[in-house]
C-alpha cells in the first residue's frame, strides 16, 4: 500500500500550488474547467484492490466519527454524495481532504470548490494517517459493492 503524503509535504504542496505563475486569474469564477489539484493527479483510488484487511476498520470509523451525519450513496445530505468517490478522486487527494479538509478548503481548488457548493465545512475530526487509509479502503468497498448490484 503506498504510503501518504507526510503533513508538511502537504502543505508544502498546497502553497506551491497556490503561488506563482500560471494565467488563470484572480478567482473571477468564470473558467469553465473543473477545479484541479496537484493531489488529484494520477490513479483514481478505485484502480487499486480494496485491502478488505482494513475496509472493516473504515467501515467502523464512518459510523463512529458520525461521517453519515452528511454523507450517503446515492443521496445528497448535507455533504456530497459519495457514490463513485473512489472513481473521481485519487487515494492521495482523499487522504488529505479526510486528514486535513480545514486546510484543503482554503488551498486546494477541488475543496475550495466543493466547500462553495455545499457552504458547509467539513470538520477536521483528528484523523490519523492509518484511519483515512482505512475509510478510503471502505470507501472503495462501497463503491464496488454497490456497482456489482
């Protein structure tokens, strides 16, 4: 399993993404390309196999940490939809929308613009490095299982 993108390493990612250079502007909000990330780059995490090992463990961490307060499948609640997640987004970018959506909002282009579509924050509920592994590990179950249907 790879292994995550070190907190520093994030910031220091998300700072360089949003400095410097580039022709796109000053956040006019009328491009009509979708938002892009540099954690976003690569494999969607639903080209890897689902570790059933930890899937349990996330399945566990999406009741206790109340993520179905706002998320569902197939449903908008207060938050996106996660159906098809796992096929939109890489591993990476997951990761640290799960570990760290407070900063994500305010640096990466995807979060910034899912937090002004849904005008709600995500919170930042602690999680560690081996929990988001384990709820993108559910997450890709979930997907899975519901395309087998």
């Amino acid at each position: 399993m790879k292994r995550s993108v070190p907190w520093s390493a994030l910031v220091l990612g998300l700072l360089a993404a949003g400095c410097g250079g580039g022709s796109g502007g000053g956040g006019s909000g009328t491009s009509s390309l979708p938002a892009a990330s540099p954690f976003d780059v690569g494999p969607r995490a639903a080209e890897s196999p689902v570790n059933e090992g930890i899937a349990g463990t996330g399945e566990q961490l999406f009741k206790s940490k109340t993520c179905s307060t706002c998320h569902g499948w197939g449903v908008k609640i207060t938050g996106p939809d996660l159906k098809g997640v796992t096929s939109r987004r890489t591993a990476q970018w997951m990761q640290a929308w799960i570990q760290h959506p407070d900063v994500m909002t305010k640096q990466d282009p995807i979060a910034h613009e899912l937090l002004a579509k849904y005008a709600v924050q995500m919170p930042n509920l602690n999680i560690k490095e081996d929990e988001a592994q384990a709820l993108i590990e559910f997450l890709k179950k979930k997907d899975k299982d519901l395309a087998a249907k």
